[in-house]
C-alpha cells in the first residue's frame, strides 16, 4: 500500500435495509451511487449488527465494543463519550476529525461527542426538514433538508481544513428512519406498485409467542405519523394491510432515494479533489429493517432483514475493485478495521477482527470468524413490544434464546415472560420460517449451536441470562 495514510469516510444511515440496495439484488429500488462504491470495491454480502437498534450499533461502530462493554444497551442508555474510541485513536495520530449528523447516543455533558476536532448533530432521532443541530456553539435550526445538510456540511468542514494532515468525517444521516418524510425532488418516486415479500402474510405458525408479541405489523401498528394519509374506505383488513405496506414503501423507498444521490455527491466530490483513490469510502446502515418481510416494519429481532447490515466500501489504491466478501463481520469489527487502513494502533479495549486483511493486498488476513455474538436489551419496550433475546449465527444455523427479562435497563418494560428458544437452518430456510429446534433430525445441530453460544458469551465477557443458567429451556 501507500505510504500516505488514506482519509477516511463514513456515510451511515438509519435502518437501510440491504434489500433495498440494488447492489444486494433489489427487487424494490435502485441506487446506482451506493452501488457504485461497491463496483469499486467490495460489497459484503454477510455484514451483521450485535445489537439491531440504532444507539447501540452507533456506540459499537464507533467504540469497537459490544452493547455489554460500551453500556449503551437501549435507545435510553446514553454514551460515556470518553470512553476509547476509533475516532479518539485517529485524532491522537494526526487525524483531523469531524461528526455531523445523527449522533443519537446523548447530549448533555458527558455525552456528546468526544474526540472530534468539529462536530454538529441532530438531537435524538431529529427532523427531516429544517432540521435543530447542535454543536459547541449552541442549538440552531438549519433550513432544508436534513440529508443534504448533513452532507452540506461534511463536505464544508473538510474544505476548511488546512495543512497536509489526513482527516476522518463520520456523515450520519437519519434518513430513511420512521416517519419517512421525503424532499420535494423525490415526492412523486414510487408511485408504481411495489412488489410485496413472499412471507407478508406469515402465520408465525412454528415461532414462538415472543416473536408473536412484537408490535410492529405493518397491518396493524403503523399510525397516521407514518402514513400521512388515511386508508381508503371499504378495504377489506387484507387489502388494507397492502395499501398500507404500499403508502410505507414509497415514502421509504423515496427517503433512500436522497440518500443515495447524496452518496454520488460525496463519491464526485472526492473525485473532483482527485482524494477518491487515497480515501477509505464506506456505506453502511447501523442494522437493516423488514421491508414488509413476516408483515413486519422496524427491526430488534435476529432475524435475518433485521441483523444483516449493508456495507460497501472502497479504497482504490488499496483495495482491488469489484469484490465481494462472503465471510461473517459485524459492525463491532469496523474499528479496528478503519484503524488498521489507516496504520493507527487500536486500543486493548477493542473487540473484534480486523476485516482489512481480507480485502487489502498487502495486509496480512486473520483467521476468518466461525459465526457471530448478538443480543437485544430492550425487552418490552413500550413502542414494540419486542423480546429481550441473544442467539447466535454460523454460516448455515442460528440459534436464538429469548429470555424476556428487561433486567431493569432503562427502556424496558416491566413484564417478563417464559423463556423460549428458537434453531433455523438457512440453508434449508432461509426465510427462517420454520423454528427446529425440537426436531429430532436437529438434536446434534442444537447441541452444537447451544455450546457455540455459550463459548460465544465466555469469549466476549457476557453474562448468559440466570434462566438459561438455571437450565430453564436450556434442553427440550
């Protein structure tokens, strides 16, 4: 590689399903910008969050640590912003840094962002049009839309700067984040009838009563923020559910839409600065988002549309275009990947592998990842109802452990309910239709998976929940 140490870009967004990337095959959209990093790079087919909500994959991308170690567990559990960081390891070797958009990990002392040479953020989840930002000098409303505002303003910082040191800018968005409100340019995309998933009417006739709890039917838990207009009268609960998955598609889809000509404009940016070649460039989503997929919106669960996370990334002059990377990584695993581009030490705090050895001639691989760890906190939250579970993923086979026990977190409900668990064979199934984890046929895949949990949770310094300590649920 170089000896000039790459600038890095992080474009992140909000619950950017990768089936709605037409680089991963979708059958929804196009976004030929995204699309276009990975033509130049590499497109990561099996990418996964450890913790599928937006807070929590955000402290990991950027600490390196999992949910447990970081201690941002739920959407209420607030950064400690002095804590290690890929961003504090840059800046301490010469990097310029800078954070502009969705921070959504605190505010307040203490809690906003720590490390960086500037930064300017949306407050919590923040607005879609004349967005409040906040940096050292105070709250302010900025007119327009916030996905290119966010842009706007990452590209100014980097302008500004002086000197030869090489600098680092995190451009998070919010889009396409509930309630999906489009600019003015891309209000009347979508207006064709988007196709629906195959499992839209899923029974959830082999998974448990904590996958069955969730609130987030499309048919049912949608409200009148999301959907802008109300259903038309005389539509049968059926026909009302697909007009609704038809209302949510398009405003979602047109939300991506921005993003992505943002994306080009980062990408002909970098060009014009002729830094296109030198500049790690990554596109990532903090998790993914069911698309209508079992009839759900939103995310939480392990299944496979919620844990899978985009991610395309590109570095010319280090990286060989057009690859695509089918080996397990998670968004614990960015650290001390951007770390080692850039030839800067990690700190000893940091979890996961290295993933630049993979794509990057001339740095050294690490033995691939067997499977990966994941846990949900936030137990019965008051908006979704969704389980506090952990599980874990191998190239064929997940198991999922739902201990239904909020543990007294903030952001959890107050209810617990009896433990249940779940096995999936995604090679047979790889819409994770059919839970076999009482199947005869799999009773020496179950054990196996089981002890790859355990072993999983020693290795990484989390605590298995007392039930399955206990033996409660632990064999059938």
């Amino acid at each position: 590689m170089s000896s000039k140490r790459p600038n890095i870009v992080v474009v992140l967004t909000d619950d950017h399903a990768s089936h709605a990337i037409s680089a991963y095959g979708s059958v929804v959209n196009q976004t030929p910008r995204i699309d276009e990093i990975a033509e130049n790079g590499v497109r990561f087919e099996n990418c996964f969050a450890t913790n599928a909500l937006c807070s929590p994959s955000r402290a990991s991308i950027l600490t390196g640590t999992y949910s447990h170690i970081n201690g941002v567990s739920t959407l209420v559990t607030p950064l400690d912003a002095s804590q290690p960081t890929f961003i504090s390891q840059l800046k301490a070797a010469g990097y310029r840094t800078a954070m502009v958009g969705k921070w959504h990990m605190g505010d307040g002392e203490g809690h906003n962002p720590e490390g960086f040479d500037y930064w300017d953020v949306l407050i919590e989840q923040g607005e879609y049009h004349n967005p409040n930002l906040l940096n050292e000098d105070g709250l302010r409303s900025v007119p327009g839309y916030a996905t290119d505002i966010i842009t706007d303003l990452s590209m100014e910082w980097v302008e500004s700067l002086g000197g030869d040191e090489p600098w680092c800018v995190l451009i998070w968005h919010k889009a396409p984040h509930r309630p999906w409100e489009p600019d003015e340019k891309h209000r009347d995309m979508y207006t064709d009838p988007i196709p629906v998933p195959a499992t839209f009417h899923d029974d959830y006739a082999t998974r448990t009563a904590s996958a069955r709890r969730a609130a987030m039917r499309i048919a049912e838990h949608l409200n009148m923020d999301d959907l802008k207009v109300p259903p038309p009268a005389g539509l049968s609960y059926e026909e009302e559910a697909l007009w609704k998955y038809q209302r949510y598609m398009e405003d979602y889809l047109r939300c991506v839409a921005s993003v992505d000509d943002n994306v080009g404009r980062v990408t002909d940016w970098l060009r014009e600065r002729g830094e296109f070649d030198d500049t790690l460039l990554m596109y990532c989503s903090d998790q993914g988002f069911f698309l209508g997929d079992h009839g759900w919106f939103d995310k939480r669960f392990m299944y496979e549309e919620s844990l899978r996370m985009p991610l395309v990334l590109s570095y010319p002059r280090a990286v060989p275009a057009g690859q695509v990377h089918d080996g397990i990584v998670t968004n614990v695993d960015f650290a001390r990947t951007i770390l080692e581009f850039a030839g800067v030490e990690t700190h000893e705090r940091m979890q996961g592998r290295s993933f630049a050895g993979d794509i990057a001639t001339e740095i050294e691989a690490l033995p691939a990842a067997e499977g990966m760890y994941y846990r949900y906190w936030e137990h019965d939250d008051i908006f979704h109802n969704a389980p506090a579970h952990y599980g874990y993923r191998s190239d064929r086979y997940k198991i999922i452990y739902y201990y239904n026990d909020g543990l007294g977190i903030p952001g959890t409900g107050p209810f617990t309910y009896p433990a249940e668990w779940e096995l999936f064979d995604l090679q047979e199934d790889p819409d994770e239709l059919n839970n076999v984890f009482h199947d005869p046929a799999y009773v020496s895949i179950r054990e196996d998976m089981i002890a790859r949990l355990a072993a999983a949770q020693r290795e990484l310094g989390d605590t298995p929940h007392p039930s399955q300590e206990l033996g409660s649920g632990t064999r059938p």
